[in-house]
C-alpha cells in the first residue's frame, strides 16, 4: 500500500474539528433563520368567512354593512376595514357586492344621485351600476362590482372574499 493514501493525524483531525464545526454553527443559525423568514413561508389561510349581520336586517334594498378584519402583511398586522353593500333579490337570495368602483376604485354609494336614485353612483367620475352590480353602459366602469362569497350559517351572514366577476 501506498503511504498517499493513508489519512494523516493532522488531517483527520483538521477534517472532525471541521465538521463538528460546521454541524455546530448550522445548529445555531437555523433557529435564525426560520425566525427571520417565517412569516413569509406561512401559508396564507384563504377562505375565511366573517360574521357581518344577521339575516334578519336584510331588506330588499341595499344596504351598507362594515366590518374589520386582521391583516397580516409579512411581518406588519393591522386591522383592515371592509365594505359591502347586501340585499335580498327578487328570488330572495342575499346578494353581497363589494363596493369599490372598478374604473378607478372609489367608493360608490347606493342612491346617491339624485338623476339615478335606483342605481349604484360612482362620485369620482360618474360611474353607474345597477342595482345587481352591473356596470351601465355608457359610463366609465368597465366591469361589474365584484361580489362577495357569502353563507348563511344559525341566522347570521358571513362574507368571504370579494371575487372579480369580468364582463363589460
């Protein structure tokens, strides 16, 4: 046997120290690092419903509902305040509409003008929506209000997220 490939004491040892070394500060780092990046590898829990009213307070005409909800940004959590206009359609099902205009995102108001005291009015630049959120045409929206996911669950309502319902 050759001596060249026979392991020296001073390498050897140079190799354990090493790795005992490095073993050590990855023990030490690895609580850091998922302490620093944690909040951006949590999964985002989508879905969740918020108790807005109860069924009972929904009339045939729209009305304006207001909650607030927990928002976690990353590592910045704040309370965020939600919007919907809710009434019950001629078939007597709850109709949840968010109420951020779809043209430029101002805040449109239920028989506010006016011109157009059955509509959904757009102040900012005269946006008009129908009563089932649907965009009039000849104005400046260019799709209907988005509509929240909604259930009705021991009497009360619960809104989910607003969802995007396109067309023109």
């Amino acid at each position: 046997m050759s001596d060249k490939k026979r392991v020296s004491r001073r390498q050897f040892l140079n190799y354990t120290l090493t790795g005992v070394g490095g073993f050590m500060a990855a023990g030490m780092l690895a609580p850091m690092v998922r302490f620093a990046i944690d909040p951006v590898l949590k999964t985002k829990e989508g879905g969740d419903f918020i108790s807005v009213a109860s069924v009972d307070e929904i009339t045939n005409e729209p009305q304006r509902f207001e909650w607030t909800i927990d928002q976690v940004d990353a590592w910045y959590e704040s309370e965020v305040q939600k919007t919907a206009w809710v009434y019950r359609n001629e078939n007597d099902e709850i109709v949840a509409l968010s109420p951020i205009c779809t043209h430029l995102g101002c805040t449109v108001d239920w028989a506010s003008n006016e011109e157009y005291p059955k509509e959904f009015f757009c102040p900012c630049h005269g946006g008009r929506y129908t009563k089932d959120g649907v965009n009039v045409p000849g104005t400046p929206p260019t799709a209907p209000l988005p509509m929240f996911e909604h259930k009705v669950e021991e009497g009360m309502l619960y809104l989910g997220e607003a969802q995007e319902r396109g067309g023109a």
